[in-house]
C-alpha cells in the first residue's frame, strides 16, 4: 500500500526540484510567489540569491531552527526506512537509492537552516498555517503548495482542502498544488469532488501534467485560476 505516515512532516526539497515539480518557467521565477506549507524546503533561499521574491508559511516557523533541525532527525529514519521498504514505488533516476535520497533531502533541508534566522528577519519566513493565511487579498502573484494538499488525504477533509485552497486563491492569482496523489501512491479521492466544486464557483481548473516525477504517479499538478479577467474589474 505504499508508504504511511502518522502526521505531517517536516521534509524539505530544493529549488530544481519545485521547478519540475511545478513547472516552473524562468517568467514564473520572476514572479511574487508564495510557498505555502513550505516547511524545510530550500526554494525561499536558492530563490532569494537568485534575487527573487518568495514568501514559505508554514506553522513550523514558529521554532528556531534547533528546534526544527531536532525534529527533521527524530523524523528523517523513519522516512528513509519507509521509502527503503518501498522502493518499487519511486523511479531511482536522478535520486539513485534510499541512501543518496536522504542526502539530498538533508542537503536541501540545511540550506534552509543556514538561511532560516536571516528569513525570518525579511519576513520571508511566515508563520501560518491553512485553511486561514496572514496575508492580503492578492499579494501574490503565485501560490505553490508541495506535498500537503491532496498528499495527506487521509489526514483531512474535503473542506479542508477546499477551504484552503479557495484561501490560497484570495491570496494569489494562480494556485499550483503538487502532487495529486497520496503519499502511499493511491489516487486521492477527494481530487475530482474538490475539481467539480471549484468550478462550479467558476474558477478555472486544469490538471497537468509535469516533467518531474519521483514517486511513480506523482507527475502532475493541479493548476486553479480565476475563471475570469481579474484586470477588468473596477
């Protein structure tokens, strides 16, 4: 049945991975992008030496980085183990072993260490959490979601994901959400409810499919804009 977790995670993956993952162009990098749910990722700080603008909300912002360091190592076997135990479910390509996975993880979720102290200065570093963000309507002009929404099924309802997507929606023009599967590699059953509803609200919305793909199925995203020119509107 593939790989099972109790409860979210903290687990970080780095910017050439959200540009597949995504399908991020270099016009999209340009952008006031929001990562949300973005954890110990490295892409608020790969991004911001490329002289970007990325805003990562997260609830786990709320601890130092010692703090946040010790529960990625109380989490990090347990996942490594889990995807060892299931490796006929991921495409060991340009990750080639539960061994060299868990390097580049680390190397990614150190990066956002190093760089946590200074972001939180910027205000780059959010605390927050779905379905309610502590931003203004509008003030992104993308907002990005990994391995959250849809990932952990099991763990939320289909209001939750709906009411936090529909926030995502008030806070950024376009909403991509990645992947659409969960994390045991099943399909999420609340994907085609939560498609009929948001456009039934008459928001646009389209399935994808990207050039990433890690765990087997997980090679598309779930795009939402507003079913309408925003720019018309007095």
């Amino acid at each position: 049945m593939g790989l099972k977790l109790d409860k979210v995670i903290p687990w970080g993956r780095c910017l050439d991975e959200y540009i597949g993952m995504f399908h991020l162009t270099s016009a999209d990098r340009k952008l006031k992008i929001l990562d949300c749910a973005g954890g110990p990722a490295s892409f608020n700080a790969e991004m911001t030496r490329q002289g970007n603008q990325v805003t990562s909300c997260d609830p786990v912002y709320q601890f130092s980085a010692v703090e946040i360091a010790e529960r990625i190592q109380e989490t990090y076997q347990r996942v490594i183990d889990g995807v060892r135990a299931n490796q006929d479910d991921y495409l060991w390509t340009n990750i080639e072993s539960p061994t060299h996975l868990g390097e580049v993880r680390m190397a990614a979720m150190q990066q956002f260490l190093e760089d946590l102290p200074q972001g939180i200065q910027e205000r780059r570093y959010v605390t927050g959490e779905l379905p309610i963000l502590p931003f203004e309507n509008g003030q992104f002009d993308l907002a990005l979601c990994s391995h959250f929404l849809f990932t952990y099924s099991d763990h939320f309802t289909e209001l939750f994901h709906l009411e936090s997507i529909l926030e995502m929606c008030r806070t950024a023009r376009e909403v991509r959400i990645f992947p659409v599967i969960k994390i045991s590699g099943e399909p999420s059953l609340l994907l085609t409810p939560i498609i009929q509803e948001l456009k039934g609200q008459g928001y646009k919305v389209e399935v994808q499919d990207v050039c990433y793909e890690f765990q087997k199925g997980a090679d598309q995203l779930l795009r939402i804009q507003p079913g309408f020119d925003s720019t018309r509107i007095p």
